[in-house]
C-alpha cells in the first residue's frame, strides 16, 4: 500500500481477508501444493475483526518445485477461506504468485512472495483450505 493512503480506501467495504504464510509446491506434471499461514480482517465499516490461522492442501497439474513465504488479500470475511477453492499460480526467478476462486463462499484471492526452487514453474488445481479462527473460539466457548 503506498504510504498515506488509508486501508479504508483499498478496502471500502471493510469485507477483506489478509493473509500470510509458508508453503511448498511438488509437482512434475501432476503433485501437491501445501501452505499454512495467518490471516486477519480487520473488522472495517462494521465487519467483524477476526483473525486465526489457516491450511491449504490440494492437487495440482503443471511443473513447479519449491518453498515460498507470501502475503495476499481475499475477498470476504475469515470464513470465506474454508472450503473448495481453484488455484493457479506462476514462479519467475524468486517472485511467486497465486489467485484462486471459490465457488462455495463466492470469494477471490490472490497472494504474491517470495519463492526458492525452480526458476520457472506453474500450476493449476484444486484445493481446500481449513481455518481456525478467534470468532471460532468464542463460538465454541458459547460467548455471544
């Protein structure tokens, strides 16, 4: 974000997710990718602030070996990132980037960082994604 600009304004509805995390990805024509991470909302223009960790895992198709670290936004709330998602993502050098849609909360994403591995390599595939969340917790402990 450029400085002295406000969130407010690259996020007006407050309806945002941001996350951070590790991950890999083994694929020689068809493997897996995996990430873990931290993610927040930070409860703009009446949304819930929230935050908790979160596990991807899923299949993929095309050539990429390697480890990355990366930041990204998603649309919607916390919860919005549990569930079936379509990911694709691209590694140039040790630039990495990913976007990814589901269809079961509605939402997009995307991420971009840092990656070590092979210096060209993409993939498309499936995954699904677990969270837990503080607004989990509470609900679990039966506070309002």
């Amino acid at each position: 974000m450029p400085p002295g600009i406000p969130l407010i304004y690259w996020d007006p509805s407050g309806l945002a997710t941001y996350t951070a995390s590790v991950g890999g990805t083994l694929s020689v024509i068809v493997g897996a990718t995996v990430n873990v991470g931290f993610a927040f909302n930070p409860g703009l223009n009446g949304e819930p602030f929230d935050f908790g960790v979160y596990g991807t895992v899923g299949g993929v198709a095309g050539v990429d070996i390697g480890v990355n670290a990366s930041v990204g936004a998603n649309s919607g709330p916390l919860c919005n990132l549990k569930g079936i998602a379509v990911q694709g993502s691209a590694t140039v050098g040790p630039v990495t980037a990913s976007v990814s849609a589901s269809p079961s909360s509605q939402s997009v994403g995307g991420s971009i960082g840092l990656s070590a591995g092979l210096p060209l390599g993409a993939t498309i595939g499936d995954t699904i994604t677990g969270t837990v969340a503080a607004s989990d917790v509470q609900r679990w402990l039966g506070s309002p």
